[in-house]
C-alpha cells in the first residue's frame, strides 16, 4: 500500500537543487521579469502622462506579470527561462 498515513515519498538529496542554483534561477526569473516589466512601464509613461494613475498602473501591470511568470508559468511544464537554464547545466 503506497500512499499508507504515516508514510512520504522521499527523493535523494541530489534531486533537489541546492541553495546557490536556486538562487541563481531565481536572480534570472527576476532579471526577466524586469526587464518584461521596464517597456511596459515606459511606454504607460509615454502613452499617459506621468501622474499617479499611472505609478498604479505601471505597479499592476507589475503585479500582473509577476503573476503570469512566476505562477503559471513555473507551475507548468515549460519553466521559467532560470529552470530551463539550470536545468542546461
């Protein structure tokens, strides 16, 4: 009985990536992400004047970004560019 309470599912420790490889991927997913992010913010600020309203929007287009890459797109079975870059390695 496989799935018995009480009992895991274990990996071997080189399954897991260590602390500096995560956070090199991460370093990466962080560096796409802005760089997503900076046109976007530079062409609101373009297209609109530079106001509140757009400090607002420039963050939720942010907020939405981070969320497609970070979420749905490390959740599935492509990976963020920092995972398949690692995974390179």
């Amino acid at each position: 009985m496989p799935n018995a309470p009480g009992e895991g599912v274990y990996f071997n420790r080189q399954d897991y990536a260590g602390f500096w490889r995560r956070l090199w991927i991460d370093a990466i997913d962080l560096f796409v992400v802005a760089c997503l992010w900076l046109p976007i913010g530079i062409v609101l600020v373009v297209a609109l004047d530079y106001n509140r309203l757009t400090l607002r929007l420039i963050f939720a287009a942010g907020l939405v970004l981070a969320f497609l890459y970070f979420v749905l797109l490390k959740g599935s079975r492509i990976g963020t560019l920092g995972y398949l870059l690692a995974a390179s390695a």
